[in-house]
C-alpha cells in the first residue's frame, strides 16, 4: 500500500484503535513490479449485538 494512502490506517494501528484483514485480489503478471498486486484491506468491528436483542 502506498504510503501516502495508509497515513491514518497507520496511526490507528500504532494506538491499537482497529485491526486489519487483507487479502490479495488479484495479479496483474503485466505490470510492474511495484503494481502487479491488488489488495482488499477490512477493517472489522464487532457489533453489539445486544442491543437488537431486546
């Protein structure tokens, strides 16, 4: 991920703020090197469920 793009994701890891999944989306075997790999990065966050419950 370019480092202009992950400044925030960046810092919200640092303080332990968010967790992150990644996988790899697809190849691109004609591009560079640098950018022959598309990514999908989540950022998952429990729900309480509790509250729909009631």
């Amino acid at each position: 991920m370019p480092a202009e793009s992950n400044e925030v994701l960046s810092k919200l890891l640092d303080i332990q703020l968010i967790e992150l999944t990644a996988e790899i989306t697809h190849l691109k075997e004609e591009a560079a090197a640098w950018e022959n790999v598309a990514v999908a990065i989540y950022v998952l966050k429990e729900k309480n469920l509790a509250i729909f419950c009631q």
